[in-house]
C-alpha cells in the first residue's frame, strides 16, 4: 500500500533507526509499502523511516539505463537489511534528490566503491560490491539509516541557501 512520505525538516528523519530481529510477514508488508510507495513517486531509493519506520531497512530499484521510461522490475529490486559497510574506497561527485526533499538537487561526494554485507528479507547473509551508480544509491539510502539526509554534507554557504529557499516552499 502506498504510505506517505515523510517530508524533511520533520523530526522523524533524525531517527536512528534499529536492527531488524524478525523476518516476519510484518517486515514482508513493510517491504511491500516500500515498493509501492517508492514506485508511485518515481524515486529509485528509500529508506523505512522514509515513510516513517525506523528500522534498518532500505529498497533500491535502479533505472533501467536503455530505457528510462521503463517501468521498475518489482522483482529487480534490492531490499536491504542491516546493512554495514565492510569496506569504502574512492571518491566522486554525482548529483542527488531524495523523495523526503521533492525537487531539490545537488552535486554530493560520496565513496566510489562500496562493499557491503547485509540481510535478504528472509535473513539470509549477502553482500554488494558495487561501484557504480548503485555503490552512491546505497550510500544516500544508508545515512537515513543514521538519522542524516544528503543536505547535510552541504558547504555551510548552500546549505543556507537551500534553507532559506525550502521555507519559502513549504510555509
Ligand atoms: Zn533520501
């Protein structure tokens, strides 16, 4: 079912979020909403507590590079649980949004090359090495799991900037 997102400044964005202990039909469900809340904004990432869940769960779907009106593969999609990060290398720059920041985009720097040990939604151990365009998705998804969102690795100058603009958005 499709949930709301939670939209930044809300408070619920800063929430740590807690490991997963059961994988449960409680935790399939909350991976269904994900799916469908993620597909129904077009956004090819999101974090649980995006729709105000904090557990450490995130889903990636990532566009489809031949055809970018391809609609996401429900059975493609990534659901990651508890992620760590087992090792971070590199650097690049890529441009950012986030479905919690609506029409807000920004050049981030993040680590090119990612290696990653996580749970399926069975609990079964897996991991990533990525480093491409997935390697920054998981990066993006995984500081909402610390309670951050891609804003805050502004330079205090756009930062400002961006607040500035966002109230007048959203008063
Ligand atoms: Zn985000």
């Amino acid at each position: 079912m499709v949930q709301d997102i939670v939209i930044y400044p809300d408070k619920r964005l800063k929430l740590i979020s807690k490991d997963v202990t059961n994988f449960d039909t409680e935790l399939h469900t909350l991976l269904e909403d994900m799916y469908d809340t993620m597909l129904s904004k077009k956004g090819v990432g999101l974090a649980a507590i995006q729709i105000g869940i904090a557990k450490r769960v995130l889903i990636i779907n990532l566009p489809d590079e031949e055809n970018e009106d391809a609609l996401p593969v429900k059975s493609e999609t990534l659901e990651i649980i508890n992620p760590v990060f087992l090792k971070q290398e590199g650097l690049c720059k890529q441009q950012e949004g986030c479905l919690s920041l609506p029409g807000f985009y920004e050049d981030i720097e993040r680590f090119s090359h990612v290696l990653l040990e996580y749970q399926d939604r069975h609990g079964n151990k897996k991991t990533i090495n990525n480093n491409a365009f997935l390697a920054i998705a998981i990066q993006h998804e995984m500081d909402h799991l610390e309670g951050k969102v891609f804003i805050e690795k502004l330079s205090i100058l756009k930062r400002k900037k961006f607040e500035k603009e966002w109230k007048k958005k959203f008063k």
